[in-house]
C-alpha cells in the first residue's frame, strides 16, 4: 500500500501557521512502521492528485470530513476501475482536537 503525506509546507498553506504538528519525518516514520504499508510518499502540491494519477491507486482512502464525490483524484482511481473509501474519524486522536484542548488549559 502506498500512502501519500503532505509536505510541511504544504501542510502550512492548508492549515496555517504553526502547523504541521509533528513534521514530515516524523510523520512519514510512524506511518512506514505500519505493516499494511509498503511505501510512504510526500507531495509538495496542495492536492495528491499528481500521485494518485502517477500511481493510479486501485483504493483511494480519505477521511470521514470527505464525501466520495468531493475527493481530489476520485474519478481518476474510479474510471481506472478502483474505489473510493470514505473512513470513519476518531475526534479524540485529531490534531485540531488535541491543539484545541491544549488552548483551552491556558
């Protein structure tokens, strides 16, 4: 499986200052250690929608704040013959949650 991880800097023009979080390597590394993956991928673009045409996924797996029809790059995976998979959050593990929570102890 591939999965493909936003830059830093890209992960700054969507989100804003102060994000990312944890940055790209760190990110990158947690994901590697998952035994489903079989590559980690960064993109610079504000979309992945360059990947996913390069790579033509046959799964496209996003978030639960997405709907099958609004997701970059899914007519490409489905007119390739694959699917897109909208996967439920976990509110408790977002970074917009924990950041929240923190802001509110000060």
């Amino acid at each position: 499986m591939f999965v493909g991880v936003n830059t830093d800097a890209s992960v700054t023009r969507l989100k804003g200052s102060g994000r990312p979080v944890v940055d790209l390597q760190a990110r990158m590394a947690l994901l590697a250690e998952l035994r489903s993956v079989d590559f980690v991928v960064p993109f610079d673009e504000d979309t992945p929608l360059k990947l996913i045409e390069e790579i033509k996924p046959d799964v496209l797996v996003k978030g639960g704040d997405y709907e099958a029809g609004s997701v970059v790059g899914a007519d490409a995976v489905i007119s390739g013959g694959g699917r897109v998979e909208i996967v439920s959050l976990l509110k408790e593990f977002s970074t917009t949650g924990i950041i929240d929570a923190l802001n509110s102890l000060e």
